[in-house]
C-alpha cells in the first residue's frame, strides 16, 4: 500500500477510484478502540462512511500496531460484498480501502447459471464461496457464503460429515489441488462435492461442483468411499474400526493402526500439477490395496494421508513388519521438469496397537498420528510406535 502512503490527500481525493479513507483510531489507554473519527474521504467512500463507524475494532490493529488487515465483509443493508484492506499511515492513523466483489459475484453466478448440477467458485485468499442458480436450488444456499466451511458445511452438510470436508481443505490449494469427496447433507440426500485448483498457483479462484448422488444405485457406498481413490474416507473408517476394537477386546487379539503420510508429495503437485498429484495418490492406494485384504481397512482420512487397521496379528513385531515393508513399497522416484532434480517420495509412519492406547477409535488415532507426526520431525521415510 505504498503508493497511498505516498499520495497527497488532494491526489487520493481526485484520482482513486476506489473507496478510500483515513480514519483515526481513538483509544481508551487500554490496546482498545474508543472510537473512530474519519478524517478524510473519498466521493465513493460516502455509501459507506456509517458501516465505517463500527469497525474501529477491527482498524485498530492497523492504526495502532502497524498490522496490515484484510478481511472480507457482507453488507446486508447494501447486499454487498466487500474486501477491506486497513494499513499504517501513522500513530493512531490508517487508510482504509474497499473492493466490492458484488459485480463479480453477479457476473460468475450468471456465466453458469444454465448448468444442471450446483456449480460454485471459491476465491482461496477470501474464503468466499459463490454457488449459481441450480446449486441455490439443490441445496438451499444463498448465492455466496462468506466462509465455506463455517457458512455452507456447517449449515448443509450433515454433522458426522463436516469433519471429513475440514480435512479434505486443510491442505487445499497449496499441497492439494483437487478434492473429491462423497458427504451426506443434513437432508439425508447423498452428494459429490469436487473443487479444482487453477493450474496456475498464483491464481486465487477454484471451481468446483456438487452433485445430487441420492438416486444412484450406489449411492450407499458411494457415500462412504473416497472418489479418487475408492478407499473409503475417514469418517466411514472410524465407524468400522470403531466396531473392529471392540471386537479386538472381546477377542483378545492383536489390532494395529498404522497411519502414513506422503514424503514430498507438495514437490509433486507442484512440479506436475494437480493432475500428476492425483496420479500419485492413486497409485499409492493401488499398492495398498494389493497387500492388505480380508478384514483390513484401507481408508484416505485426506490430502496425502492414508491409514490401514490390520486385525488379528500374530504378534506385535508383525506390525512393525508391515511398516518397514511399507516404506520399502512407498519409496519411489519421480522424474523432475526438464532441468529440475528428480523427486523421491517416502512414507513417514505411525503404527499403535487399540489395546495399548485407550480402547476407542479417537484415542488410538491421535497417538498414532502424534507418532506419525514424529516420525516426519525426525526425518522421515521411518516408521514411530506410538
């Protein structure tokens, strides 16, 4: 913001054409805002000169800490969508700038308003989410949400699945480009939810779509199983290996849970795209699907991360049998871009016993992933007992 801090007030009162203001923050002595007097404006900051009197909270850290914010705001006494930007001019002091995304809002909603599945844009540096007409109508939402997670899943998307989608954004967009994901709606209806990363990783929009699955003929498993990959996610995991623990008490037998996690798998999606990412996340179940059968679960929680729960072991040094012979089967290279070293991915484990580590499904991960976590610290391609 430079080039504000650089402009006379005569200069940004004549040539900036967006919404803009100086606004002084008043403080009670206490690292709080008291109040907010504007010093100077823009004509097109007018509109929205009263929506500025509320928000000395949150100018204050830009006035009065030298933080620069920028958060995203719907006014729904305009029905608009704005980006404000505040940064440092001097003590107590900052400008303010408005972008309004209304216009853009209106343009995408109308560019895909014709299409029969719920489409929907979502800008990854605003959080904000636009669905067109048929999404509207599918699932009940408004033309944009402020917040996907926050304002869309946790309004549509049913409970026991709003954890699965969490995990599956986590990493999106910038180790995982594309997501691909069967949930279930608070309606009981079954959907497909799909958002793609541009190519270009500057690029801040995604698109995506969701799909209505319900009358499918399998849309029952369908709904449990991960679409990439065919494994099942890990909130139909959880409810099998749930069951699968108990027996293993009842049993007494030897249970395992083993947790892995891709070694270099961003260089991947970075050196090849989403694509190419994909492919790698498809190859790795292959693998695990052709050495674990039977009452195995083979599930992909999200991003690159998968987890296996072996039944009915001999002994507790057949696990960490499993997990040296899985780094041996995960370690592989994949060549570079033309003048770029190659890429080696590796498998960073952790593998815990369900007698050992508290008798339900959320303990057992949790170890298991604190031990796969440092397995990753400890420089990875390994396997840590939890």
């Amino acid at each position: 913001m430079g080039l504000f801090q650089k402009w006379t007030k005569a200069e940004i009162l004549k040539y900036c054409p967006l919404p803009f203001a100086v606004c002084r923050i008043i403080t009670d002595g206490e690292q709080k805002a008291a109040g907010l007097k504007i010093e100077y404006g823009n004509a097109a900051m007018q509109p929205y000169e009263q929506d500025l009197a509320k928000w000395q909270e949150l100018l204050y850290p830009a006035a009065c800490l030298s933080q620069e914010v920028s958060r995203r705001i719907y006014l729904e006494n305009m029905e608009k969508l704005v980006v404000l930007t505040a940064f440092f001019l001097e003590k107590n002091v900052c400008g303010v700038l408005l972008r309004d995304y209304t216009a853009f809002v209106d343009d995408l909603v109308k560019s895909v308003s014709a299409q029969e599945i719920g489409v929907f844009y979502y800008r990854t540096d605003t959080d904000v989410m636009i669905a067109d007409r048929s999404m509207q109508e599918l699932f009940g939402c408004k033309n944009h949400y402020d917040g996907l997670l926050s304002a869309f899943a946790m309004k549509t998307i049913d409970e026991a699945y709003v954890d699965l989608l969490r995990v599956q954004l986590q990493d999106f967009p910038e180790t995982v480009r594309s997501i691909n994901v069967n949930l279930k709606t608070k309606s009981g209806r079954f959907v497909r939810f799909s958002l793609n990363a541009d190519e270009d990783p500057s690029e801040t929009l995604a698109i995506g779509y969701l799909e209505d699955i319900s009358n499918a003929p399998t849309f029952a498993e369908l709904s449990e199983r991960d679409s990439l990959t065919g494994l099942f996610h890990g909130v139909s995991a959880k409810e099998r290996i749930d069951k699968m623990i108990d027996d293993c008490y009842e049993q007494s037998r030897i249970d395992a849970l083993i947790l892995l996690d891709l070694d270099g798998f961003s260089l991947v999606n970075h050196a090849k795209g989403h694509d190419g990412g994909d492919e790698m996340l498809k190859k790795t179940a292959e693998i695990l699907k052709n050495n674990f059968k039977g009452k195995d679960i083979i599930a992909r929680p999200g991003g690159d991360q998968f987890l296996i729960y072996v039944s009915d072991l001999n002994d507790k040094r057949a696990a960490l049998q499993i997990c040296r012979t899985l780094n041996r089967l995960l370690t592989q290279t994949i060549p570079g871009n033309e003048g770029e070293e190659p890429i080696r991915i590796t498998a960073s484990i952790g593998v815990g016993f369900a007698i050992d580590n508290g008798g339900n499904y959320e303990k057992l991960y949790r170890n298991v992933e604190a031990a796969m976590k440092e397995t990753k610290a400890g420089g990875k391609n390994g396997y840590t007992l939890a």
